[in-house]
C-alpha cells in the first residue's frame, strides 16, 4: 500500500514521505494512530502544498540534533547502584534508569532512542550508550555504574582522612600555641 507519513517514523521514513508498506502495517497501525495517510492525488497536493514548511522544520530538527549531540558527547553519568562483592549488580540498568539520569541532567530524550548494550548492564564498571538523534546523527554517553559499596568505603575513607587532617592540624596549632606561651630566659 503506498502511503504518505504524517511523523517521522523509526526505520520508514520522515514526514512527507511517499513509501509502500504491507497493507496490515498500513491498516492497522499507521493510518489508526494517524502516522500516515493514503496516497491519493488529493492527499499528495496538500502535502506538495506543505513541502516548504515541512523542509524547513527538518532543518530545524537536524540543527537542534547537531547542538544537542555536542552536548551529549561530553556528557558522564554516574550511577551508583547495590552490587555484591563481585561487582554483579542487584538487578540492572535499564534504558529507563539512563533516561531518568539524562533527565536529572536537564536533557529530555525518548527512551526509545537510547541504546544500552546488550540492553541491559548487569556488572559494574564503564560502558557506552549510544543516542540516536535525528536522521544518522549518534551520540554517545559514558555511563559509570558504581556499587553502593564502594561509594559508602570512599566516603568512609574520605572521612577518616579528613579527621586524621584536622587532628594533625589541631596538634600543630597546639603545639605553635605552646611554643609561643613558653617563658622566654
């Protein structure tokens, strides 16, 4: 069946396009939830009709993908999640869990468009997750899953260097105090 598409649609095509696809494909999802229509003569003049206006959000599009990919790029998430000794996490991170740690960042993206590998992460360490963006355009962001273990040991340890940093400076203090209070013959 030929149609024309109304959205862009992952792996058919983008807005305005003429494609052919099954008849079922047409029928039941795209033409009921208004993705495309019909090509008929009438259908493809308004769309001829809207050809310049449809062109030009595209452009907007790729310009907005372009500037959001230069953000991306430099973007590290940090997730500390439960894992056991072994680093093997307590569940996993999921394409879901990513979106939210984007979304805390400020950058608002379709769970769809996020690649996690092998669609889950089950151990701890360093990964890449691929966004993809407008046409061919991907970005990538690292992704460190840290255990909650070994974020609370460096606290911890933190903490005890810290203490052992103002003991000391407290010691030197006392003891410049002790020098300057002692009699002078």
């Amino acid at each position: 069946m030929k149609i024309i598409l109304n959205n862009d649609v992952i792996h058919l095509g983008e807005e305005g396009d003429v494609v052919v696809v099954k008849d079922g494909y047409a029928r039941n999802y795209l033409l009921p939830t208004k993705q495309a229509v019909i090509y008929n003569k009438a259908n493809a003049a308004l769309f001829a009709q809207k050809a310049e206006v449809i062109a030009k959000r595209k452009a907007e599009k790729r310009a907005e993908s372009a500037s959001l990919k230069e953000k991306l790029d430099n973007v590290v998430l940090t997730m500390v999640v439960p894992a056991g000794d072994s680093g093997k996490l307590f569940g996993s991170v999921t394409s879901l869990m990513v979106q939210e740690a984007l979304a805390k960042e400020g950058f608002e993206i379709e769970r769809k468009k996020l690649d996690v590998p092998s669609h889950l992460i089950k151990m701890t360490g360093s990964y890449s997750v691929t966004v993809h963006l407008y046409e061919n355009a991907l970005s990538h962001i690292k992704l460190e899953v840290v255990s909650e273990a070994q974020v609370k040991a460096a606290q911890r340890k933190a903490a005890e260097e810290a203490a052992a940093a103002a003991k000391a400076a407290a010691e030197a203090a006392k003891a410049a105090e002790e020098a300057t209070e002692a009699p002078v013959e």
